[in-house]
C-alpha cells in the first residue's frame, strides 16, 4: 500500500516537471549528420575572406608545423565569425583543406562542441545561462520571455533573421545571475563581440532586444543601476580597506 | 655442339626436378646455373621449366609428341652424364 | 533422497541446533580447546605455512605462440598467481592472454590502435587505487594481475550494465545474434538484473552502401570501424560526431563506403550495428555449416570459411592466415557468393543445327566430343584454360590434350608468349608477408587496390609503419597510402634502368627495395623487353640477394601460378586464330572473335558467361565451393579448397570430365583417383602437390634470363582490372557486385 503511495506520487512530481515550455533541451543547435540544403550543400564554394586569410596565417603560426591539425578549433570560430554565426559544410571542408586532414576529422571537432553551431542563427545569437546558480535566480522565466517575445522556439531563427535564442552553460558570471549574452555576428569577424548582459529581468531583455533591433551598442555588464559590477546595490559592505597582510611568520623557526 | 640447338625438332618440353639444398641434388643444381642461360639461347621457344621443391628427387624429364614422357634420375650425375642423358633423349 | 535428507539435516544453521537438542550438563556454550592454545611449542610447530599449492600449467589463449624477440628483455608478471614470461612493451591484457585468461573487451582489437574506450577490460592490479584498462597499460616487471576478484567481477558488471542501458531490445531481428560479443560478454560477465527505467536514446541509420546495413541504435560506440576505416582501410570516411549518450558514429555527409576493405567493418563490430546487408535476415549462425576453403577471385588465395545451410552458400567469412591477409577480405571475395546461384550451367549441351542448345546425357555429349577432336589434325586443336582453374584440372587438360597430339594448351592472363622456365620469374618472391620488411617499393604496371587488396593492405601496413617510400608506374589512380607517381608508361621504365631518373638513388640506398611487377605486363607485346628492363633495375639497386629477393609478380588470376608451374605454355603463340578445335575450360575472357568460324568449340565450365555464346558444346563443371582443388597463390603458396555445398544439376568435377572424355577419345590418361592425378603432378611441378608450403625459388629471372633483342614499345601501361567488382564468371553473375559497381566504383 506505501509502495503504492510512492508511486503515485512520484508519477505525479514526474507530471509536473514534463510541463516545461521547452520541448528539446538539446544545446547544439543541429543534427549529428548533415542534410543537404540550397545554402548548406558540399558543393557551394566557400573560402576565407582576404582578411581572415592572415588571421588564419597567424593563427597557424602558434601551434607546429607538422601539427596543423590543432589550429582546428580557433580556425572554425574564425569560419563561423565570417558566415555570420553558423557553419555551412562547405566552410568545414575550407578548414580539413588548410589543416591537411580528412574532412571527417573537422566534422567530430565541430559536432562535440555545441558553440560550433551548423544550421543558421540569427545575426544576433541570443544566449541564456540555464545552469543551476542563474536556474534558481529565474533564467527559465528570462527564456521564456524571450521566446514569447520573439514568438521563435528555441534554437530557430526569427523571420528577419535577426534573432535565436539558445541555451548555454555556466558563464561564470554568478554574483549577477541571471545573464544572457549576445554573440554580435552582424558584421563579419572583424565586428564580432561576445558580450554578457547580466542581472537581467524578464522586461530588461525584451528592451535588450529591441536596442539591438533598433541597432544600438548598449554597455555591457550588469543590467542592475543599483549594482557596480558584482559588487552589492548600495556599494560594499566587507572589503572597505586594504586587505590585511598575512601574519609575520618567523620563516627560520622551521 | 650443334645439337643443343636442335633440341625442338623432337623435344616439345623440358623439365629439371631438383630440391634447393639437398647435396643430391647439387649436381642438378650446377647443372642448371651453368647452362640453362645456353639452351635456352639457342632453343628460345622450347619450354625449360626448372621445378624446385624441398625433399625432391633430382630428375630430368622430357615430353615428345602425343604426350610421349621420359624421365631419369640425376642423383650422382656429373655434367657431361646429364649432357649425354640429354643428347639421348633429343635422338629419339 | 535418504541422503538429502541428511544433507539437508546437515545443513540447518548450527543455532537451531543447539536449541534442538539442549546441552547436558546445563553447560550453554561448548568450550573447546586447539593444540595452539595449550603450549607455545605446539603453536610454533603448526606455525608453519603449507606449501604452495600446485597451480596447474596454463597455455595461452587460443593456443598461441609467444614469441619473445630479445630473450633477456622478457619480464615476469603474475596473472591470478601465475608467473609468466612476456616480452617487454606487452600491455596487461595481452600478458593475460600469454597466461590463458581472456579478458573481455569491446574496443580492443588487437590489429588496430588501443582506444581504451569501453572499460570493459578492467582488471585489478596490486597497489592500484582504481581498476586498470589492462588493454592500454603497459605491463611492468613483478606487477601482480588479479582477473577474478571482486572488484574486478563488479567493474564488469557494472560497465555491461551501462552498456546495456541504451542498447535496444533487438536480440530477436539483429542479424548478429548468437555471434554477438556483447551478448556473450553479458551471460559471461554481467548481472543478471538491470536498473534502468528510462526512456532509451535512438539513433538515426546511416546509408553506407549495398554492402554495410547499419542499424546506428545498437551502436555501443566502441569505435572499431573508425579505427579500421582510418589505419587499415586508408579510408578517411568514419567519425565519431557529437559526444556523451548522443555520440553517433558516421560519416557526417551522406558518403558511401567506397574501400574494397569495407565488408570487414561487419566482423569488427562486436554488435549488430554494422552487419552484412546480403546476408541481412537470411539466418543464424548455429544453422550454418563452416567450411575452411580458399577464395578464388583473385590470386592472393584469401583463406575464408564457406557458410553455408544445405545447398545454399549463405556468407563468406575470413580465416586467420598471418601470412596472406591476416584476418580481412575484399569486398569482392566476401560478397561474390550469389553468383554461384546465378547462369550455372547444370547439364551437357550440344548446339543443334539450329543454332539452339539441347540437353543431352553426358554419354552423349562426351561421344560428340570425342568423335570431333578425331577428325581434326594436332596441331589444329588448342586449349585454354580458365582463370578459376584448380591445378588437378588443368593437369589433366594438359595430358589429354598432349596425348591428341597437340601442344598448344594455354591459360588465360598470361599473354602469348609465357615464360614459365624459372619460378622466380612469375610469383612474388617476397612473399606476401616479407613485404613488410620491405622499405622501398616500386610498382610497375599494378594497381595492387584492385588487383589484390590483400597484398594492397599490407603494402599500406608496412608504409604506415614504417614509412617505406613507394613509387609507381601506370596510369593515375588513387591508392591510400602516399606514393610517388613516377610516370606512365615504359620510358619511365628506362629512364629508371639506364639510372637517370631520380628515384634509381632511392632504391639504391633501401636496404630492402622491393619491385613489384603487374601480371598485366604479360599481355604487352614487348614483355620480354619490358622485363629485362626491370630485371636490369632489380640488379642495379641490388634487389636480389641471397637474403631478400626483392623481385615480385603479382599475378591477377587464381590459376596463373600453377599454369605456369604446370608448363601451361603454347607452342605457337596464334594457335587459336588457325584453330578447328577449341577447348575452353572455364576461359570466358579470351578474345572469342579470334576463333575462326568453322572451329568446334567446347566449353567446360560454371557459369554461362561469355564463351559460352560461341561454343558448340556445353560441359557443366563444378565452381570452386564445390570441388577439391589445389590452387596456387601469386606468392608460390599451395593451398585447397574444400567442397561446401553438393554441385548443381548433372555438373562434374573438371579432372573428372576431361578423364571421362579421354577415354572416349581413346588416349584414356593413365589416372582416375584425385591421389593419381596428384602423382602425376608430382612429377611434373612437386610443389603443387605440398600443400600449405611455400618453395622458395632457387634462380633468379635476373641473373638467368637470356638477353632478347626485342624494342619497347611506347605505349603507356593500362588497367588491368577496369572494374574491381566484375573480373570473373562468378564475379559476373553476382547481384551484389553488380549493385556494387553501379553505386561503389569511382568515377
């Protein structure tokens, strides 16, 4: 009878937690394997613009000449800069040609980590911390208030192509949760800014949204006028004076 | 010497049977460094096939027309005996 | 059942014992007394520890050998107690396996890289704080094993449960049932229970071809085929895209699998994730017959295993052979099998006046037979035989043909004018394994990949291993290892003979060159030139010698080597464009509009292929899974085939058909028993008849050859295999081939 119980019970707590707004909560914003597109397709013809093409040099330069296949990761975040966010198959297949390896190679790269993302996003990347110090401080209520904002689901491109929303790990930026951040992938990679928005509130990013949309820089930071950087609003309460030196040790007593 | 030119009139096929180190079939081996290049010069398109395999007898045989095989044992020949076999075995 | 109860009386806990029976005395505990309690001198006396108990002598797994290259760099380890002698650089699981204990293991296989991905050869290690992956940890002297503690059993346990645990319920329709690894390891080595109550992850199949059907959910990522795709197949084609439980291992674009190696992805997989698609849904492994016999298709003699249910050949499997293709086969070998069911011929024919065939009784067509050949003159009948043709059979051609006077009896692929004298001038001296010494390698006019893949395969080895310089001459192609491509055709040659070319210095400095020379060479008019050429090389860089001889031919078809060790060797070349009779046994790639029109042509063979549209009579023979024969590889190596599945329709063995005909024709050939004609073959090329041995060739084509006067030609070198699926009857006859080379071959 308490086993009964139990169960009940837990399929009811298990009901509660379906209900959340997001359907997938994949991180990566495509599939394991590649569908052919019209603009995502191994057969369009896509170099490095003649400016990357010396950041590439230079970025070759850092790692060893029979190890070129290292440069893999910063030469894809380059790739990525410049297609406006997103990898088409034709710029990895650019990328296994400069580091001199088999394609495949460049794919796993690309498929392990979720920042590489290889089906389009908007030219202003919107991503929402979900770990659990920004989860407690309402990041799921910020996502949604995006996503009903934008009327996108998650990891979709509004219709002018402006925008998506993704979700993102831990930025480090606790003391001011919860933030968002923008990756800027409207100008190319010599405009690319990768910018945290903290201390955010559900309106607060909606007006976030309609600056950029608008086309305005806004400072980055914490969103909160009361707050400097993570310090408490209405200023410090510990740290008020120099930090006290360690106590004098006689070093020879050892 | 003029018969070792010869030997396509009645000979269709030659063949040396010898193992690779046995001391039997030293005398078939020498026989065969020494003059397989010759013969085979002077009779090009008579089929010299030399055959080894560990644990054979040394053995020379020959084939004539219509199938016709004759062969002898090279065991303890000297060259000019297995000359002399040949010669034999070309006549006929 | 009076002893069980006893034995059941006997095992009832001492406790209800007591209260059973109630100690007299009113004493509530027995006190008892040991020697050792009573004097110390007692105590030290029983102070002595028993001796060793005796453990008994164990062999390595799988009756291997243990070879220990430097004797005095061999260090001692423990497995379970055991003392064993191992050479230094083993890993623990292969110091296990010297000691006799099979570890399981997943992503171990001992011909690719260690990946030490699926935990599930953990072993226990003295003085270790955690268990180790004995596949990739080095085995150190005076390290103690331990294989069967509970630690050990439980990381087992515990790593076949998390195996299991997004593995899909698919034991009923995978194809990979009752030889699947994870099935076996988990009766073996699992718990008999799993916790997992979630909702297990899919995965989406892959489409890697006709040959590989992939099911991508029983995947267990164990990255097998991406290591063989990339180190042996040569093959960049496989990853592993995506990371934690949404791993999935594919080609990412929608890329077949285009390597003539890519059937062994299906034997390599420990599940039933990457299985045969021909064989898909066919049968089990437990109906099946094995039987150990030698491929055909091409001349390296793969050694495969022949299942098969009844009648019906139902796959082909590779044997381990450490010398000729370690444990892989060609695509072509493993998946010809369905042409054996296809065009056989399985009763004697004569064409009728007609035009028309007609079944007739073999009484009747072998009397047809043998009143034609009287009527024509020796030097008018011709006989070729196939490129599948065992050793016996063409024997026995050989002598019938012989006895009717005529001395024109050929084989197909070795051109017109053989020379068959000197064994070294026709068979890969090397051998296939020495290759792997080899560090220089010049091909001439071969394109190994589709000529003999096996002999590709160890090429690729050995420039991996030891990055041999290979250079090569022919028309472009693409091979997976790195090679120069030196030129194209025999100025190439030339150049290289007269020591003007840049690579003579290369093959100069190798201290073991290897020339390796097409069978496609054979066709060439000027082949006598062309090979002196080479041989002029050879002694230039010093390719032979009495310790290496570098020199090789790669022969194209199974039935070149013993041809020509048989003296299959016409004696006039144009004998067949004059002909009246023909013999035809098996050759369906010979040149039919040389037969002039008014010749009797008469085709023993398998399968209705070509040359069966021109003969006049039809004598079914038996295909290689059917018959004892003796088959020689191009390396000089005798091996057997073993009969299968019982021949289709009325169709005999070839040596028993041209016997049978002999003593129709009246020269009744002096042998009737497979142990006769093998005498006969003994005194005509001993070799043949030791089977399993290689004989190692005595003179040299490079010393002995005469000099010839003939020019060489300009013409480039071709292909000699224009399509690597299609090269024979069977290979012709196949569904699979054909679906093969409409999807797989590059354009």
């Amino acid at each position: 009878m308490l086993a009964r119980l139990a169960a009940k019970r837990l399929h009811e707590i298990r009901h509660v937690f379906r209900q959340s707004p997001q359907v997938s909560r994949s991180l990566s914003t495509a599939l394991n394997y590649h569908i052919d597109s019209p603009d995502n397709n191994p057969d369009l013809p896509w170099e490095f613009s003649d400016a990357n093409k010396s950041k590439v040099k230079e970025i070759m330069s850092h790692y060893p000449s029979n190890y070129k296949q290292s440069a893999v990761i910063p030469l894809l975040d380059l790739a990525q800069q410049q297609h406006g966010g997103w990898l088409p198959v034709s710029a990895m297949n650019a990328v296994a040609k400069v580091i001199e390896v088999a394609p495949i190679r460049v794919f796993e790269v690309a498929t392990f980590y979720s920042m590489f993302n290889r089906t389009k996003v908007g030219k202003y990347h919107l991503l929402v911390c979900g770990t659990t110090p920004c989860m407690i401080r309402g990041s799921r209520e910020i996502e949604s208030a995006l996503l009903k904002h934008l009327g996108v689901k998650r990891n979709e491109v509004t219709k002018d192509g402006l925008f998506s929303v993704g979700e993102m790990e831990c930025m480090g930026c606790c003391v001011n949760a919860p933030m968002i951040t923008v990756a800027d992938y409207s100008n190319g990679s010599e405009g690319y800014t990768y910018n945290y928005y903290e201390d955010v509130t559900p309106e607060r990013v909606v007006e976030i949204v309609e600056l950029l949309r608008r086309g305005e820089k806004l400072p980055p930071g914490t969103q909160n006028p009361k707050r400097t950087k993570c310090g408490p609003e209405g200023g410090n309460t510990t740290l008020l004076s120099e930090p006290k030196p360690p106590l004098c040790r006689d070093l020879d007593a050892c | 010497m003029a018969w070792r030119g010869q030997l396509t009139k009645n000979l269709r096929e030659l063949r040396f049977l010898f193992c690779q180190s046995s001391p039997a079939s030293s005398s078939a081996r020498s026989f065969v460094e020494n003059n397989y290049k010759e013969l085979k010069t002077l009779n090009p398109k008579l089929p010299i096939l030399i055959r080894e395999c560990r644990g054979t007898e040394p053995q020379l045989w020959v084939r004539y027309d219509f199938g016709v095989e004759k062969g002898i044992r090279l065991e303890g020949l000297s060259e000019e005996q297995i000359f002399k076999a040949l010669k034999e075995f070309a006549k006929l | 059942m009076g002893l069980g109860l006893l034995a059941s009386r006997a095992l009832r806990p001492a406790a209800s014992r007591l209260l059973r029976y109630p100690p007299r005395h009113g004493l509530a505990r027995a006190i008892g007394s040991t020697p050792e309690r009573q004097s110390p001198e007692a105590s030290a006396a029983q102070a002595q520890p028993d001796p060793a108990p005796e453990l008994p002598p164990r062999k390595p797994v799988a009756g291997a050998r243990v070879h220990l290259p430097n004797p005095e760099d061999a260090i001692e380890v423990f497995v379970d107690g055991y003392p064993v002698k191992i050479p230094k650089g083993m890993t623990v699981l292969q110091a296990c396996e010297v000691a006799g204990v099979d570890i399981p293991r997943f992503c171990y296989h001992n011909r690719l890289s260690i990946a030490g991905n699926c935990r599930m050869c953990l072993v226990e290690v003295e003085k270790s704080p955690k268990p180790v992956a004995s596949c990739a940890m080095p085995a150190l002297p005076g390290m103690k094993i331990k294989t069967d503690t509970p630690i050990a059993k439980k990381a087992r346990e515990g790593v076949m449960e998390f195996l299991l645990m997004n593995h899909p319920l698919d034991c009923p329709i995978c194809d990979q049932g009752g030889e699947c690894d994870l099935q076996d390891q988990s009766m073996a080595f699992g718990s008999d229970r799993g916790r997992f109550t979630e909702v297990k992850r899919s995965v989406v199949d892959k489409n890697l071809g006709p040959l590989v059907k992939t099911v991508m959910t029983r995947c267990i990522q164990c990255t097998r085929c991406v290591r063989f795709a990339t180190e042996i197949a040569g093959v960049q084609d496989l990853g592993v895209l995506g990371r934690g439980s949404g791993e999935e291992i594919g080609t990412y674009v929608e890329k077949l699998m285009t390597s003539e190696l890519s059937g062994n992805v299906i034997d390599i997989c420990p599940v039933g994730a990457l299985t045969s698609k021909p064989f898909a849904f066919k049968a089990r492994n437990w109906e099946l017959k094995g039987t150990e016999t030698i491929d055909v298709t091409d001349a390296v003699g793969s050694n495969i295993r022949i299942d098969s249910r009844g009648p019906e050949v139902l796959r082909i499997l590779p044997r381990l052979n450490e010398d000729i293709n370690e444990e892989w086969i060609s695509d072509k070998t493993r998946f010809c099998y369905d042409g054996l069911k296809r065009q056989r011929l399985n009763d004697p024919m004569i064409r009728g006046a007609d035009g028309r065939f007609q079944a007739v009784s073999w009484h009747d067509a072998l009397a047809m037979v043998g009143e034609v050949i009287h009527k024509v003159g020796p030097e008018e009948i011709v006989g070729v035989a196939g490129k599948l043709s065992d050793a016996e059979s063409m024997m026995a051609l050989k002598d019938f043909l012989n006895r009717m006077g005529s001395n024109n009896v050929m084989c197909e692929g070795n051109g017109k004018h053989p020379n068959a004298d000197l064994r070294s001038g026709y068979i890969m001296n090397t051998g296939i394994a020495g290759l792997e010494k080899a560090d220089v390698f010049l091909l001439v006019g071969t394109q190994p990949r589709v000529e003999a893949a096996m002999v590709n395969a160890r090429i690729r080895k050995t420039v991996r291993a030891t990055h041999a310089k290979v250079g090569y001459i022919g028309p472009p192609t693409d091979s997976n290892y790195d090679h120069e491509h030196l030129g194209t055709g025999p100025q190439t040659l030339t150049e290289l003979a007269e020591g003007r070319h840049p690579f003579c210095s290369t093959l100069k400095n190798a201290k073991n060159p290897a020339i390796i020379v097409g069978a496609g060479l054979f066709e060439r008019e000027d082949s006598d030139a062309i090979f002196s050429a080479i041989e002029t090389i050879a002694k230039n860089g010093n390719v032979v010698r009495p310790d290496w001889n570098g020199y090789n031919v790669l022969l194209l078809h199974a039935a070149q080597a013993a041809a020509l060790d048989l003296g299959l060797v016409p004696q006039s070349p144009d004998s067949i464009k004059s002909a009246k009779f023909v013999y035809l046994m098996g050759a369906d790639d010979i040149n039919l509009k040389d037969i002039p029109d008014d010749a009797f042509v008469v085709y023993q063979g398998h399968h209705g292929d070509q040359s069966v549209y021109r003969a006049n009579v039809i004598l079914p023979a038996s295909a290689f899974s059917e018959k004892e024969g003796t088959y020689e590889n191009t390396e000089g190596c005798i091996q057997q085939t073993l009969p299968a599945v019982p021949t289709v329709g009325d169709a005999r063995d070839d040596w028993k058909i041209v016997r049978a005909l002999s003593e129709v024709a009246g020269v009744q050939l002096p042998y009737d028993s497979v142990g006769g004609i093998r005498s006969r073959i003994w005194t005509v090329a001993p070799n043949l008849v030791s089977v399993d041995e290689r004989e190692p060739t005595t003179f040299s084509t490079t010393t002995m050859r005469p000099n010839t006067n003939q020019k060489i030609s300009p013409n480039d070198f071709g292909m000699a295999v224009e399509n690597f699926y299609m090269t024979d009857a069977i290979t012709r006859a196949s569904k699979i081939m054909a679906q093969c080379s409409a999807m797989l071959l590059k354009k």
